[in-house]
C-alpha cells in the first residue's frame, strides 16, 4: 500500500488556476525506477507494495489515495515571444503534501496524458526525455543545485508518435512548488489583478513565509525570488551547465531548476555553447543566463508592480532596484563560488582578492581557447601543490593533456601560484575543499545518450542503473567508474539536443 500524505494548497485557490484532470491510463506499465530515499524524506510509506503495484501508480493507472489531479494554467515568454496559454500540457498535479519540518513540496506526473492545455499535444513523453530527467535531476542533487526531484519512473508499454515510432514513459516529479513566473503571467495578462495577489500570497505563505513579515510583502517576495535565481544560475555556471529553454514558464518561482528538456552539462569549455536544437540564435546560450535570469525577473517583476505601491512611478523605481539586487547577488554568487573552485579564499589582503575576477576569467579564457573539458579542469586543478613540482607531477600532467597548447595553462598556472602564496590555508585543506566544490562525475551527453540507447534499443536499462548510482557521489572518486569521469571520443560527442519530449 502506498500512502501520500496529501494535504492540498494550490486546488484552493479557485477554478481559474487550473482544469480537474484524470491520468490517462497506459497499456502495460513497468517500473524502472523508485525513488525510495526521496519517498522516506516525503513521509511517504511503500509497505508490501510490489513493483506492479508502484507502476500502476507512478503511471496513473491507479489514482492514489488522496490525491486531487489538475493541471496547472500558465502563460510564458518561449524565445522571447509571449503566450498567454500554455499550461500543463501533459503533466498532473496530484497535490501536495507537508513534511513533519513544515517544508510543503507538490508531485506531478509527467506524461500521463492529454489535459485541457494539450493543444495539439499528445500528453506523453517519450522514455529517453524521461530517462534524461531522472538522471539530471537527481545527479543535480547531488550536486547540491536546487531542483525538482524524480519520485518514479515507469515505461507504458505504448509507443508515442515523434519523428518516428519511440517508446513511451512517465516520470513523477518532485518540486517545492510548480507555480512559474508564467503562472503569475497568465492572470496579469488578462487584467485579473485578484488572482496576481492571491497567487503571490500563495507563495509567500508556502515558500517564503519571512516576506510576510516584511514591511511590503510583495517587494520581500520578489526580492527573495530574485535572489534564489542569481544563487540558482551561479550554480548552474559553476557546473557548466546550460539548460537550454529558459523560458519564463520554465522559471520555478522558488528558485529550482525546472524543466529538463534540452539542457545538457558542458564537455570542452565554450563560452557560448548552445546544444538544444531549437535554441537556433544562442539565445540560452551558457554565457546568456545570467542576463536572461534578469530578462526573466523583468517579466515577472512586471506583474507584481501594482502589488509593490499604489504609485506605478514608485512601483517601477523598487522594482529597478530590486534587479539590480539581482545582478549584483549573481555577480557575488558567482564570484564566490569561482573562487572556491580555484581555492581561493577572502582571508587575505583585499589588494590580492581584487584580482581574483580578472584571475578567473583568464582561466576560463584560456579554457576556451584550449576547449579544455570544463569538469576536468577543476578536478585536476583542485589535486596540484602550491609549490610547483620539479618535474611535472602526475596531476599536471594531466591537467596540461586537457589543453590543446599545454604552455598556456603553464601561465595561468603560474600566477594562480602566486595567488596562492597569499593564503593561510594548508595545501592539504585547500585541496580537500576544492574537491568538495569540483566534481569528478557529471551527466555527460554521451552517457546520458547511452543509457537511452541501450534503454530504448534494446530494453537494457542497466546502464541508466548503474550511470544514477555513479552520479549519486559526484565529488568523490569511485573505483572502477574512471570511464565516467572521460569527455567523450569525437564520435561519441553529442552536438545536438532535442526537447523529444
Ligand atoms: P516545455 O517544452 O516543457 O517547456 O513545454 C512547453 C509547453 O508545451 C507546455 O505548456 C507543455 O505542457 C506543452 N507540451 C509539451 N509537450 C507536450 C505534449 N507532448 N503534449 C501536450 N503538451 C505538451
Ligand atoms: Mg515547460
């Protein structure tokens, strides 16, 4: 028997936000996957439950117990041009529940079938998208980078018609909440200032219960939103992650990383890879998030003005400042968190730590030039001395094999060096915690691809298996998993990714 402590939020806040749905149920649903740890920390209880069982479920044969399936109404700005109906399109919301700490999250099938948003959508999602998420999803975690989590997975036994004939699945997700900037555009954009305010109120009081409490509820709310985005994209920078669709219906209002379709992690370092094959202008290109983050707020910000003073001239004025918290907060996430991948700390003269940005982006530059695989990089960075070996030692040498002109990274190596002259700190402890912010593993394309293969080809879903566990300790080196930590061969390198969903 599996139990949901359901206890429902968003339903209340009226028809408007949302159409009752039912899962549609599929032909022969199995379970690859439950996640059992995230189900424990839900409060959730799998006693004598068999996997037959928890695929009906995880597949929405079977509506569990509690549960209030919707779909959610949103609107968004995709690529830039606003559309003031998307919505849930093929997943179900079947409630919430809260934690004994307090902490509410939603669970939300996706590909469970056809709702009142589908347009001309089937509501499924193929098995590789859902392999995809599931791996991503949990391997950012991992990575201590907020998100949505993957509860299950289930393959329906049904194919979906894509460019051509691929099997079907459904993933269960996990997120704090599932309200968008897109949902607080779908009731601006038809001039229902009600619903805006109940809608942020809602959020204030499930996510950000300190903005009650401020003077203007409205301005902390977005103030606080603005903030987990620039600690949200400075991580994804951090990782060399580029998520690939950035729209605003695809922007979590509580800071998660929502969404996985395109996205993918960075092989070589390139400041304005792209890999989603939609994205044909570079518009969520790796170096653009940042500034979309800000064009996103802007739009969210738009709707929130009335909320913020009676006087539109004032309203404006805090919002400005609000985004300019914006960018200056990305600048000190991401500044912050660059130098603790470079073993750099703030406990030294402020003359030295000054140079730390043009210090950084000099590594990322000759990164770039070089193509050096950006997760390697760190990893090898974060195990060299301060003192220069005699000879190259081991790890340097492996560090220069990862550049196309290894004299390069000699220079660099060379005034990181004297940077590091400057700090207190042992090499022992910088280095252990450097390789607590630098992984060794990440999703890499051309495994993630893999793993779909073997899944999609031949129904093998051990190399999903054993990829999740591998990436369930990114930071540490596993024996016998040094083939997960290799960028892939040139005829293993994925150029492209599809949304496929
Ligand atoms: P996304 O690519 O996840 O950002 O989706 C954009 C919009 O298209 C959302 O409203 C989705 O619900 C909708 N959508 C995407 N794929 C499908 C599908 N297979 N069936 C119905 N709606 C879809
Ligand atoms: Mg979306």
């Amino acid at each position: 028997m599996l139990q949901i402590p359901f206890s429902h939020h968003y339903i209340k806040l009226g028809k408007e936000f949302y159409e009752k749905c039912a899962p549609a149920p599929v032909a022969h649903p199995t379970l690859i996957k439950f996640n059992q740890g995230l189900a424990e920390a839900l409060g959730i209880t799998a006693d004598n439950i068999d996997a037959a069982e928890l695929a009906a479920l995880f597949a929405g044969n079977q509506v569990p117990d509690g549960a209030a399936p919707l779909a959610m109404a949103y609107a968004g700005h995709q690529f830039g041009h606003f559309n003031p109906q998307l919505g849930d399109g093929r997943a179900i919301l079947l409630g919430e529940m809260e934690t004994p700490n307090g902490d509410y999250f939603a669970m939300q099938l996706k590909g469970s079938g056809r709702t009142a948003y589908s347009r001309n959508g089937d509501g499924r999602a193929a098995l590789g998208p859902v392999l995809r998420e599931y791996l991503l999803s949990e391997a950012m975690e991992k990575l201590w980078i907020p998100t949505t989590r993957a509860l299950a997975a289930v393959t329906t036994g049904e194919n979906v018609a894509r460019e051509q004939l691929l099997p079907g699945g459904v993933i269960t997700r996990i997120a704090r909440s599932f309200v968008r900037v897109g949902t607080f555009q779908y009731f601006a954009a038809r001039g229902d200032a009600a619903s805006v305010k109940l809608l942020a109120d809602h959020v204030i009081e499930h996510h950000y219960p300190v903005a009650a409490e401020a003077k203007n509820r409205y301005l902390a709310l977005f103030e606080a939103v603005a903030e987990d985005q620039a600690a949200l994209i400075a991580r994804w920078m951090q990782v060399g992650f580029i998520h690939g669709v950035m729209n605003t219906d695809n922007m979590s209002i509580v800071g998660e990383t929502i969404d996985y379709g395109p996205c993918a992690f960075m092989d070589g370092y390139a400041h304005d890879q792209v890999y989603s094959f939609i994205d044909r202008h570079g518009r969520y290109a790796y170096s653009e998030q940042p500034s979309i983050g800000l064009w996103n707020l802007s739009r969210l910000a738009e709707t929130l003005l009335p909320l913020l003073a009676e006087d539109s001239d004032i309203s404006v004025e805090m919002a400005q400042d609000a985004l300019q918290g914006y960018v200056k907060s990305y600048e000190r996430h991401w500044l912050n968190g660059m130098r603790a991948k470079c073993g750099l700390t703030m406990d030294v003269d402020k003359s030295i730590s000054d140079e730390d940005k043009p210090l950084i982006e000099a590594l990322l530059n000759t990164m770039a030039d070089n193509q050096a695989d950006f997760t390697l990089t760190f990893h090898t960075l974060s195990q060299l001395t301060t003192q220069r070996p005699s000879d190259y030692s081991t790890q340097e040498k492996s560090l220069r094999d990862l550049f196309v002109e290894p004299s390069q990274i000699d220079d660099w190596l060379l005034q990181w060096r004297k940077r590091l002259c400057a700090e207190t700190q042992t090499d022992e402890a910088r280095q252990a915690a450097m390789q607590r912010v630098n992984p060794v593993y990440i999703p890499r394309n051309h495994q993630i691809e893999a793993a779909i293969r073997a899944a999609e080809d031949r129904g093998d879903f051990s190399v999903f298996h054993e990829l999740h566990e591998v990436l369930q300790s990114p930071y540490v080196h596993q024996a016998g998993k040094a083939e997960y930590m290799r960028p892939p061969r040139p005829e293993e390198e994925v150029k492209q990714t599809f949304c496929g969903t």
